[in-house]
C-alpha cells in the first residue's frame, strides 16, 4: 500500500463551523497530510445527550463545508455503527483501510488532554496513531505531566512532541447553537452554504 499522512478529525460537528475548517488546514500544512478526514461522532463516550442534528444531517453540512478543499473529506464510520463512538474502533478501521506503512494522526483538542486516560483502550489506540494536540495561540501550553501515571513515559513524550499550533479561534458549536436558537447572526462562523442547509431545515432552532 502507499505510505500517506492522514489527519483525522472527529468530533460532533453540531454544526462544523470555520474553526474547524481553518484546524484542519493547520494539521494538514504542519503535518505534510495528504488527507484529513472528518469524522463526526454518533455520541462521544464522554457525553451525555445525541447531537442536535441527525446524522444525514451532519454528513451532510460537513460535505458543504469543506467541498472547496483540496485534500478535505468525510466519513461515516462512526455514524454508521451504535453509540457510543470509540475512537479505537476507528483508528482500526483506519488502519486496516491505509495499512501499516501509513501514518495516522489523530486530533485533540488541549481540553480533552485531561480525559485520556478514560478513553476506550487508550494505551492501544496510541500504539496505532499519533495523537496530535491542538493548541490555541496564545494559550498555555498543554501539559501532561498529569498523564504520566497512566501512561508510559514514552507514550507522555509522544503527546508532547505532537502538538499542532493553531490560531485562537473563539468559536464553538455550542455558542453557535445558541445564537441560532435566538435568531443571532453567525455569518463570520459559518460557511454560507452551511448556514443556508441549517435555515433551510429549520435547524437549531426554538421548538
């Protein structure tokens, strides 16, 4: 099989927004990517409640969004198959997809550093992918002195090597969510052709 550099993104993307578009375009440069793959969640195990939008949905504003870049496409793995989502599965499917040579990345954000060692099969899905952190300009640093405990140092290193800079974006799905529901522009954070599917399937709005 060809040896490719492949990002992969998850995440719920209740709705994607240009945060994330503008995220990926900074794990493909810094990581020399050839792909990066968007692959919403059908509910993260560390959430409570389902996405707002539907799957179809979701698939459907992340193709919208990122049609216009080269490089950029989305998967529905993990929407295809029961809730929770586990990234591991998915990193193995991945795997058996690109095959040993490939090199896989997988992003995180700095706040969800913390929670790793709750993730399913963590010490495995590290051996199979790298775990590239996002950090915000002009944030601190993360840091995972407070992993060490539940992972090898080597694997520690691993995190503190991989760290994807970013530029410090104050946007977020949540928020985003909220201003529709109030009838609030979102015009500087959303594509148009999203926020036109979002008007033209009454989503996110009061019910």
């Amino acid at each position: 099989m060809t040896h490719k550099n492949i990002v992969l993104f998850g995440g719920s993307f209740d709705p994607i927004h240009k945060g994330h578009t503008t995220v990926a375009n900074c794990a493909i440069n810094q990581l020399s990517a050839d792909q990066v793959f968007f692959i919403p969640a059908k509910r993260s195990p560390l959430k409570k409640h389902m996405p707002q939008a539907n799957d179809q949905q979701r698939l459907n504003m992340i193709q919208l969004a990122i049609q216009n870049f080269e490089g950029y496409q989305v998967c529905d793995f993990e929407v295809n198959r029961p809730a929770p989502s586990y990234t591991l599965h998915t990193i193995k499917h991945f795997r058996d997809l690109h095959g040993p040579n490939s090199a896989l990345y997988w992003l995180i954000g700095a706040d969800a550093v913390s929670d790793l060692p709750r993730w399913y099969g963590i010490n495995e899905l590290i051996d199979l992918c790298t775990l590239s952190t996002m950090h915000r300009a002009g944030c601190p640093r993360p840091n995972f002195s407070s992993l060490e405990s539940e992972l090898s140092s080597q694997k520690v290193a691993s995190l503190n090597k991989h760290i994807i800079t970013t530029p410090l974006l104050p946007i977020s799905s949540t928020d985003i969510r909220k201003r529709l529901q109030n009838g609030d522009s979102t015009e500087d954070l959303l594509d148009s052709r999203v926020a036109d599917y979002i008007k033209a399937n009454s989503l996110y709005v009061r019910g």
